[in-house]
C-alpha cells in the first residue's frame, strides 16, 4: 500500500496550499475517528490525504473524464460537475496510482454524495471531511459531536447540513443527497 | 361545473372542521392570487375548496387506492401514504364528482408535491395552500409577499420551505420535492 509520505508528496503536488491543508486537517480527524470506531487507522488517514485527489480538476474536464468512463450517474451532474470530483478520483487513484483496494476506492468514490450502502470508513471519511476544523457551518460543532457518538447519526445530519447549505446557497440539490438522507433516518427508525 | 355552494358543502361533509376551515381559507387566497395573475378565478376558487378531497382518507386507505389505481409514482410513497392525498383526491373528483376538467383535476394533483410541468393554476393552488392565513412556518410571511410578486419565485422558496420542514421535522422527504426545487431554482436561473 502507499505509505502516507508518499500520499501527502501527491496530494501537495496536484492541490492547491488551501486544498492540500484542507486534506491534512481531514486525514487527521478521519484517523481520530478511526481509531474510536476501531477501524483500519492507517488506511484511513491515507484515504483522507487521497480523498480530493480530483479536487484541483475543473468541472469540464471532470466531466469528460466521468463521460468517456461512464461515472455519471444522473443527469443533473452535467450542472453541478464539482461533485463529480469524488468518484473521477477514485477512478484516477485506480488508474494512475494503481490502488486496487475497493476500501479506499468507495470510501473517495462516496465521501462527497454518500451511498446506500457504506461501510463504517466510508462514513468515516464522508464525516471527516465535514468536520475537519477548517470547515464552519452552521451546526458544525453538533455534526462534531454527533459524528463521535454514532456514524449514522452523523450521516443524518450531515446530509441534512448538506441539504441546508444548498438551499442557503441556493445551490442545486444532488438526488441522491435527499435519497441517503431518507435512508439513514428510516435507519435510525430501527 | 360544479358550484362553490355545492363545492361547499361536499368537503364540509368529507373533511374535519378544522381541514374544512382550512379549505375555505385556502379557496379565498387561491381566489386573490387568481386575481391578480388574470387566471380564472371562479375555477381557481372551486379548486381551492376541493384540493383535500381525500385528505380525510387514512393513510392506509390512500393507499390501496392509489394501488388500485396505478398512482403511486415513488416507492418511497408507501412509507408517506399521507401524500397520496393528492393523486387520489384528483382520481376521485373524476371517479365520484364527475369533474373532467384537467385544470382542476391537476391543480389537485399537483398541489402537495408539485410538478415539472405547472399551470399558473397549479402554482396557485400549491403556493394558497401554503400560504392562507391559517398556517405559521418559518419564512411564511416572505414567501406570501412573493407568491404575489412571481409564482415561480413563489414555487422555489415554497419548496424549499417543504424541504426544510421535512428536515427540522425528522420527516421522509419525497424526492419530487427535491426536483422541483432544483426545477425552479434553474428556471430562474434563466
């Protein structure tokens, strides 16, 4: 597997400083949450330090690169291609990294939208990602909190964050936000 | 067409007090903003007074009507019964009241979760409904000044209104919701 110098050489090649340290600050929250969850510590950090390894593409060429590889998959993505980052990324971290292990792969391909079915990294990294102290949302310190005592809480309401900030922002709203949103309430109905 | 006497007394005897007050109020705003977008305002006043036909119906009754009937769009539906009410009242005004208007039968359809392709009728029922002076939500003020300024202004922030309420509420948010915000967010895009 890569080694974590070697992920953060990569990572501080292709991002930007603020995106890089952004990566750094996230790898270290998904390890902490790793090591509290009892999940693959090593694997994760580097899965953080690889988590925006697309960030730096623009959204055409996002685009292209998700078209010709059949990543695409609902339309609105034309509109909105930055989300589009996530799974193009665990795409070229197959293709130009050679990483193999679907453990990493998922846990980039779903950490901007999310997925019906996650593994306890996945979540791990798509939380991570949120809560990182650089980030600050309204609710930022609850997700915090929340994330700490039980992933799919923390998918809840990070979903739900996510649905909020759209609609703030006046952003358009990705379907599946809404459909992993629904998935983990009526999860936590038991 | 039916009359509004006779329009009247239909729901005072299919809806609870509450829900028939509720109707009334609705049909007067319906009526106010038929009004002043020149739509027509004895329709759109008839269509206010009917749009919960079959909200008195218990949730597992919409249902298997709505089985029946081949007017479930969403699987997600049959955990939210509650929003059949919608396609079912339609379904009923035509099956019991005789009404073959598509006018009113889609302002009723419509009313509750929207549509990609709406009337200015259809806007109307939908925003009166969230409007009339018996509701109180965050935003309902703001969102009763542009109802009368731009119906499609009125339809983003009306379901954005929905959406936010579904989350505070720790309700199952229907994705139609979510595609028609995003729907009218682009419209006005341009």
């Amino acid at each position: 597997m890569l080694g974590y110098k070697e992920a953060t050489s990569i990572i501080r090649f292709r991002l930007s400083e603020k995106r890089f340290k952004h990566s750094l600050r996230m790898a270290d929250v998904a390890r902490d949450l790793a090591e509290y969850y009892g999940v693959d510590v090593e694997k994760t950090y580097i899965t953080g330090l690889l988590h925006d390894y697309a960030k730096g593409i623009p959204g055409d060429q996002l685009l292209a690169i998700a078209e010709e590889n059949g990543l695409i998959e609902d339309e609105i993505e034309r509109y909105i291609p930055d989300v589009l980052h996530a799974p193009v990324g665990a795409y070229l971290l197959k293709e130009e990294l050679g990483i193999e292990d679907d453990a990493i792969l998922n846990a980039v391909r779903f950490h901007t939208l999310g997925s019906l079915h996650m593994s306890e990294m996945d979540k791990i990294i798509y939380l991570a990602d949120m809560i990182e102290p650089g980030r600050d949302f309204p609710g930022m310190e609850r997700l915090k909190c929340l994330a700490f005592r039980n992933l799919d809480q923390g998918m809840l309401v990070g979903s739900q964050s996510t649905l909020k900030y759209c609609i703030d922002q006046g952003r358009i709203i990705h379907p599946k936000t809404v459909l992993i949103r629904n998935h983990f309430l009526m999860l936590l109905w038991g």
